[in-house]
C-alpha cells in the first residue's frame, strides 16, 4: 500500500496549494482527485479577483497550481475516495482504485453545483439541462437558452452565454441579485439577457430534449413557457462529504466543521477550501487554507 506524509483529497485550489505548502516543508504530499485537477475554477473563463493577477482564465490558473504543486514533488493520482478508517496510527484512505495510507489527511473535497429537485431533471440532464455553461455552452450557440440563478456563477454564465446564445433568460427567485455589484453593472450593458425576477423554474417540457423551461411567478402566481434549448442551473452549491462523515463531525447542511486553524474534530485531519464551515468561498479563501491546513499538517507530524 502506497504511504505518504499527507494525502490530500481533491486537486482543487486548496488541495493544490495545500500540496505546494507540504512539500516545500519537507513532507511527501499526494492528492488525490475523482475528477480532472483544478476544481471549480476551470469553469471560470475570467479570473479577476486573484490579488497580484489582474486577470487569468480558470484553466491556466489550475494549470499553474498543477504544475507548481508537481514540480515540488508531490503525486496527484485520479481515484475516488469512497471512505477513510484510522488503523495502527496512521489514516487508510479507500478508493475505487485501491488502499491508499498516510500519517495526516487534509480533506479539500470542495463542493458541486446544487440541483434544482424536479422530477425531470435527471431525464433532461444532458439533453438540455447543464450545470455548467463553459463546458457545455457551445452546444447551444445562435440558440435561445435560459439560466437560472442570481449569484455570482449565474451572472458570469450569463455573461459568457450572450456571446455564444442568441437569447439568454436570466431567471431568479428575487427582485434582486445577489451577486457583486460589478457582474450585475456586466449584464445590464447585455442587450440579449434578459433577466426573468421573481421566477422560479417549476417544470421542465421535452421531447426527449429540453425545449422550454416553465417558469412561475411568485408574486401572481402566474406561469408561463420560456422556449429555450438549455437550462443552466446556477443556483448554488453543496458539498459532498458523506465519506468522511464517521471520522469528522459534519454540519447540518454536510460541511465538514473546522475553524480558520482548518482542524477538524479528529487529529490528524484537516479540512481546506470550500468543502469546510466558512463565510467567503472564494479562490483566495481556499488558496489560504491549503496553505493553513499542510503547515497544520506538518506541525502534527513533528
Ligand atoms: P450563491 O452565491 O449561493 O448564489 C446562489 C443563487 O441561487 C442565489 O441567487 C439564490 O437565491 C439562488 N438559489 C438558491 N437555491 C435556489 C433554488 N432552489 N431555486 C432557485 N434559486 C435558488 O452561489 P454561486 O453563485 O454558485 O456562488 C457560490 C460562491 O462562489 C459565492 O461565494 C460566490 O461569490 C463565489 N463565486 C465567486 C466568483 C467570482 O468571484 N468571480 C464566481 C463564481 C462564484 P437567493 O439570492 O434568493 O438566495
């Protein structure tokens, strides 16, 4: 069985920089990641709230994070952890692709988008419904597609869609957004995005691939059709830390509980980034974790 220092769960930004952190203070570092390297961030097309980088796609920033984390020497394996045990000291991490054991484990596990709960999403899920409009926005240019959300990730794909869709509803539960002043200042300049407020999405219509998208008005009551090619679901975003959930203690909405000292209720096991009880998610926030979270780490090791 492979044995490292640290295992890190997830090759987002604070499983990344968390890498950096550990093998720059001697400790031998794996991450391990279900997915592709970079977490959310590589759905981002524009970076501009990293302080000392004007502007970066999401992409190159993830790559950089990759490539800085590796050249230091730390291993990023693709598997998916499917639970963790303490045994003889040291913690047994379970994948799909084997055992893997290491002396401190710092969870980075981050969070995914939240769905909306229709009984036709999954049926329409891929076939209209997407959680994620740079992976899947050129699929549907010159059409009319709607997006619902009014959070910073609903406006940026907002944004990016107008430049490939003809029309982009832009639905929300409110009369306001709730994403920063200056990605709102975006879209009112956007004369294809049209915003639908106070509107829910009750109802999903198809045959065999999304052709509208039923909104209701929730002060009259009233619904009506969109006639849209795709939904992009913006609302939001949960984690997903029920592997981990009889080792640490999880809040009630599944985050793992640990403070700005990333210490979870358990020795040994650190939590950074997104996937922890926090205020501000953001790509500063995990960076600063990962950093917190592998110098933790190093100290319990001694
Ligand atoms: P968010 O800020 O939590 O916003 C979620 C939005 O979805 C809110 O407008 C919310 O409505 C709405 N919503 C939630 N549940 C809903 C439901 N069941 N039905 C309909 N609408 C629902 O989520 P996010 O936009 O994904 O952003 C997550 C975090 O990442 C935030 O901290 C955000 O600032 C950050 N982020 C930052 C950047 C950036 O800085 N460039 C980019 C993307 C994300 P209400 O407003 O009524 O609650």
């Amino acid at each position: 069985m492979t044995e490292k220092d640290i295992i890190i769960v997830g090759a987002g930004t604070a499983g990344l920089s968390a890498a950096i952190y550990a093998q720059r203070a001697g400790k031998s570092a794996l991450v391990l990641e279900q997915e592709a390297y970079g977490g959310q961030i590589i759905n981002t097309l524009d970076v501009e709230n990293y302080p000392g980088i004007a502007h970066i796609s999401g992409f190159d920033f993830a790559t950089g994070l990759y490539e800085q984390a590796t050249k230091l020497g730390a291993e990023v394996e693709f598997a998916k952890v499917t639970g963790v045990e303490e045994k003889d000291g040291l913690k047994i991490v379970h994948t799909e692709g084997g055992d893997y054991a290491a002396k401190a484990l710092i969870l980075a596990t981050g969070v995914r988008r939240r769905k909306l709960g229709l009984a036709k999403e999954e049926t329409f899920a891929g076939k209209g419904v997407s959680y994620c409009a740079t992976c899947d926005g050129a699929f549907f240019r010159g059409k009319d597609v709607a997006v619902n959300g009014g959070g910073n990730t609903a406006l940026e794909d907002a944004q990016y869609l107008s430049r490939i869709a003809n029309k982009v509803y832009l639905i929300h539960r409110r009369d306001a957004f709730r994403a920063d002043p200056a990605e709102v200042e975006k879209i009112r300049g956007m004369e294809n995005v049209v915003p639908v407020m106070n509107a829910t999405v009750t109802d999903l219509t198809g045959d065999g691939k999304l052709s509208g998208v039923e909104v209701t008005d929730k002060i009259t009551g009233e619904k009506k059709v969109l006639p849209v090619s795709a939904l992009f679901v913006a609302i939001g975003q949960a984690p997903e830390n029920e592997a981990f959930a009889d080792l640490v203690e999880l809040d009630e909405a599944g985050y793992i509980k640990a403070g700005e000292d990333c210490k979870t209720s358990h020795p040994g096991i650190f939590a950074a980034g997104d996937c922890r009880t926090k205020k501000v998610r953001q790509l500063t926030t995990a960076a600063a974790d990962g950093a917190v979270a592998a110098l933790a780490a190093a100290a319990y090791l001694g």
